[in-house]
C-alpha cells in the first residue's frame, strides 16, 4: 500500500479502469470502489467494459463486480506474501509444465549420458501429455497418484528422479529470471 500525499491516507494498490466514455458529454468514467464507475457529470452513466490493472497485469471485464472482486483478491494474495505477478502471464506461461520441463531437459542433456537422459525424456514427455502447459503450482500430490495410476511405466520412484526435480525452487526462480 502507498501513502496518499493529499490526505496522508493508505491508498490502495491497482486499479479498474475503462476505455469508454460517457456518452452524453466524453468524459472519462471514475472508479468508486466499492460502488461501481461512473461518469462525474451524469452519475447514471456507466461503462460496459472494465480494465484492472495491477503491477502489471492488465485483464478486461464486462461488469464491474467481477473486475472489483479480480483486483480484491491480487490485492489478499499481495498482502498474505503470495502474490506472483508469473501466474498471470498467459502468453509466456512461466511456471507452466511444458516449459519448465523443456527447460529442465536441456540443463540434464549436459549432465548426463544420452541413454539416461533418453529415459528420463521419455517419462517427462508422458508427464508433459498429462499436464501440459498447467502451472506447476497447481500440480499437487493428488494430481501425481492420477498420474501414476494412469501410467504403466511411471513409478513414484521414477518421479523421484525425472518428474520431482522440476518442480524445486531453483527450476521455479530460473523463471524470474525472463
């Protein structure tokens, strides 16, 4: 949270705009959270399309609420020291399976002999079928027993050694690094 120079008052991070104006005089539309947006002129008048925008993550609504329930919750997860601005990269996709596992793939063809690391991709590219681009946050031990009991070569000790390793600090802070 800032601090309010005018009123030396917390200020709140992230905001919801909109791209829209009001249509009997122009002017910009004003948030009042938690009332809704509103043009400053015509206080009946009200956007159909809403804009958050926080530490730059940017995602559009079509009604106020769910824009305002969207900022309410980066801002808990900000504040509860979970906050990660990764999560919210959809083009990119950070955290997601399929590329930390491609990336965890190319250290280990430096590391080990091509028949070991033949067996390894092997696994990882079923694990990859499986999970796909899902952010490896979201891969729990649940998810890993489905995995295993789908699979007629996966063991949990095969997971110890080729699917575990992607998922440790050092693969998940190499993707702050981009």
């Amino acid at each position: 949270m800032g601090t309010s120079y005018l009123k030396y008052e917390a200020v709140m991070k992230g905001s919801i705009h909109s791209d829209q104006t009001c249509p009997l005089c122009g002017s910009r539309f004003k948030s009042m959270e938690p009332r809704g947006m509103f043009c400053p002129n015509h206080p009946a008048q009200s956007p159909q399309k809403f804009i958050v925008r926080y530490s730059g993550i940017t995602k559009r609504f079509d009604n106020y609420p769910a824009a305002l329930q969207f900022l309410t919750g980066l801002r808990f997860q900000e504040g509860s020291g979970q906050f990660d601005a990764r999560d919210y990269q959809i083009k990119s996709k950070p955290l997601s399976f399929d590329r930390l596992a491609d990336e965890w793939l190319e250290v280990k063809a430096a590391q080990i002999k091509i028949a070991s690391w033949r067996s390894i991709a092997s696994g990882i590219r079923k694990a990859q079928e499986v999970w796909g681009g899902m952010n490896i946050k979201n891969i729990q031990y649940p998810q890993l027993e489905d995995f295993n009991a789908s699979s007629t070569t996966f063991t949990m000790g095969a997971y110890q050694t080729r699917i575990r390793p992607i998922f440790t600090e050092e693969s998940v802070d190499d993707a702050d690094a981009e």
